[in-house]
C-alpha cells in the first residue's frame, strides 16, 4: 500500500481537511503530521490548544491511520523518517511566503522519487467562519496575554517590532519572510513605545499623552490584531496611579509592561546625562514593582524592569545591584538599555546576571548598538528584542520627502513610483 503524507498545524478541523484526508485516503495509508508548537509559532500560526491536543483531534479523523509530531516546518524530520510516496497538501501554498516550504519539499521527493499533490483549497463560507473564529480566539484577552510567556519558553529568542497604530500593528502581524535557511520568519510580538506614541499624535516624550489616550492606541492595535503586546510604561508614574495600570493593562489582554527606574519628568534615554534625569532609589523602585505585582490578578501579565544605571553612567555593579533587588521585589524581567554603539557592556551585563540568575528574562533594546545580531544575544542569555521605533523613523524620512516634492513639482508625478499602490494596502485589512 502506498503511503500518503499531509501535515497539519489548524486548532479546527473543517471541510478543506477532511477533503485532503478523503483525497489521501483515495491514494493510500494516511499519515498525518502534527506540527509542533515551536514549529508552528515560526510558521505564523499560534496555537490556541497544545500539541497533545491537537494530536488526538487528528487521531479522531475517519481515514486517518497514523499521527506523527512534526518538529521541523520544512518537512526535513518527517519525510526523511517516513519516506512517503506523496505529500499531499491543498495548493494554497503555490503562491506565497508558504511557496518555498512547498518548493523544498519538492526537492525532497525528488530525490527518491516520491510525489507531491496539490488539492485544490476549499474555501467557503463554513470555513471562512471557522477562520475568522480561529483569529478572533487569538485576540480574544485571555489568550493573547499569556502568549509573551509561552513564546519565552518555546524560542530561542522573542523579537518584537514596535507599532502605534492599527495599520503599524498590521504590518508587524502579517509582515513574514523566507529566511536565509529556507524556513519562514516573523516577528512575535508588538512593543507600544510612548515615544511612537506621542510622535505619532505630535506629541513630546514627556508622559505627557495620558494613559487614557495610549490605551486607545492599544484598543486600535489590538481590534486588528492578534500578537501579544508588551506596554512602555515609562517611569510608570505614581505607585498608586501603576496599580490601576496594571489593572488595565492585565483586563484588555497585554502581555506586559515596562517601566524604568527614574522620577520626575520623564526625558528620553537617549539623551543619556547630556539633560537631568533623576534615577530613582532601588527602594522606591522596588516598592512600584511589588505594588504592581500584588495588584495583578493573573499569573501571566508580566512586569519587567529597566534599568537605566548605563544609560546615566552610574556603571555595571550599580545595574547588577539593581538587578538583583528588582527581581527579588518580584520583576518577571529585566531589560538593560544602552546608548552605546559598541554591544560591549550589555553582553557583559548580560553574562554577569546569567551567571547568578540563569530563568529571569532579560530584554534588550538594539537601537544604538545595531550591529549585533539576534542569535548573538540570545548566545547571552537575551530572550526578548525590542526594535523599538523603527517603523516610525523610517516613515518620518519617506512622508518629508513626499510632501517636499510635491511642493517642488507642483505636482504628484514625480513621488508617484515610490509609493506603494493602495490596493496594496488595502490587502492587509481584513474585511468582515
């Protein structure tokens, strides 16, 4: 009998499924694959139920003879473990980043003489229900805020892209690649920079945008979107007033927020001792933390604190002092800032803490020192990367220099072919 190989990485089974499985089950033995939770957050899907689960919802298929765990998105694990005579798929994934998977596992059969088909992609309005479902259990508080954890645990490093709008928020959502080893890549999470924020409204970085006005910005995201959010809470203001941020932040489903060991008025770090910034105590930072953490109802919010002694030159042993009592007051992390275009220091910061703290999370924020690579920190115990304001320095530049030509020109002709076609992106908004 034939062997027929078909993977799957769905929460749901509906009719595009069973028709692969009566397709397969037409050809020969069927062997299903479940793809693994780590390979499946790389793949652009998050899991709303665990592998385990998964793998007896596929058990309970008619047809379906046999369930394997698929480690690798690439089909390397399975096929060179079972050496199907077909991997069958449907051929929504003809076009597309998914294309390149599709194209080497081609390869793969080629090479013994295996053979790849392509089922047409049922798509009607059960299944596009059952997809918008999926999503809308994505976005849904309870799951999206516990995904921050859950990633931590299952990559070997989290990137997250900042976004401070709903379009900025799609583009970090469904921006995925075909990374330089053939796999696809995508960015985990979304940081809410009050910096973007309040550049974006036209507005100093001063904590001068209330909360009010940034959860909206984190409503405007979060109804387009499903990826989890970490919060720049900045100096989180008054520890009576960070309880009920907390609070908020925890009920619309963030994931976690950020705040930085300085008082007063808030100034960017970049500015570094070149303008006053007083950097407050490891006591009242530390009260701020625990006040926070027995506000919280949920064990999967996270509060991480950023220690800014770099940044004001106060040197590593007062960042490492502070480290130390941070997590003791109950900090799920520690972010390390730098303004310094050599990683030198936080890679030293970083393997002095891993040598005494080997499980709190340690985030980094790459904006100065640009040239070091993710598996590079991660090499060093880094868990979480931040791209805190990219998008929003790129945009800047683009939008002056459109609105400079076409004042020049008198004219829009001239900016017309480096701008992207609205058509374009209008594709990333989903419709109801």
């Amino acid at each position: 009998m034939k062997t027929v190989y078909t993977c799957f990485c769905t929460d749901i089974i509906h009719d595009g499924h069973l028709n692969i499985i009566k397709e397969a089950h037409k050809i020969g033995k069927v062997i299903v694959g479940c793809l693994s939770d780590e390979a499946l957050i790389r793949y652009n899907k998050f899991p709303t139920i665990g592998q385990e689960e998964r793998i007896k919802l596929y058990r309970s298929i008619d047809g379906v003879e046999e369930v394997v765990i698929q480690n690798d998105m690439l089909y390397d694990d399975a096929i060179t473990l079972i050496q199907p005579d077909y991997v069958i798929h449907g051929d929504n994934w003809k076009e597309g980043p998914e294309k390149a998977i599709r194209d080497h596992v081609e390869n793969l059969l080629k090479a013994y003489g295996g053979k790849l088909v392509d089922i047409p992609y049922t798509y009607n309005e059960k299944v596009k229900k059952i997809d918008m479902q999926l999503r809308e259990k994505l976005a849904m508080p309870e799951y999206r805020r516990k995904r921050l954890r859950q990633l931590i645990s299952m990559t070997p490093i989290v990137k997250v892209m900042e976004a401070h709008s709903g379009l900025t928020g799609l583009i970090v959502e469904k921006t995925v690649i075909e990374s330089s080893d053939g796999k696809l890549d995508q960015f985990d999470a979304m940081w809410i920079s009050s910096l973007c924020d309040s550049t974006a409204k036209g507005k100093p970085d001063i904590e001068l945008v209330d909360m009010t006005s940034r959860f909206r910005t984190i409503d405007d995201i979060m109804e387009v979107t499903t990826k989890p959010i970490i919060f720049d809470g900045d100096t989180g203001g008054l520890t009576e007033h960070f309880v009920y941020t907390v609070r908020s932040l925890e009920r619309m489903g963030v994931s976690a927020i950020i705040i930085e060991d300085k008082k007063g008025l808030k100034k960017n770090s970049l500015f570094g001792t070149e303008v006053k910034q007083t950097q407050a105590t490891i006591e009242e930072m530390s009260a701020k933390i625990s006040a926070g953490k027995k506000a919280q109802l949920t064990d999967d919010f996270m509060i991480i604190a950023r220690i800014e002694s770099l940044i004001l030159e106060k040197g590593m042993e007062d960042a490492l002092e502070r480290a130390r009592a941070f997590v003791k007051a109950g900090a799920d992390g520690i972010m390390i800032h730098s303004r310094k275009k050599d990683p030198a220091e936080i890679i030293e910061f970083c393997d002095r803490f891993r040598k005494e703290d080997s499980k709190t999370p340690i985030v980094v924020v790459p904006s100065s020192f640009n040239t070091i690579t993710e598996e590079e920190l991660a090499e060093h115990g880094v868990n979480i990367v931040i791209y805190a304001n990219q998008l929003t320095r790129s945009a800047f530049p683009a939008m002056q220099q459109t609105a400079i030509d076409i004042l020049k020109y008198h004219r829009a002709k001239e900016v017309d072919d480096r701008l992207m076609p609205i058509k374009q992106i209008i594709t990333l908004i989903d419709e109801l």
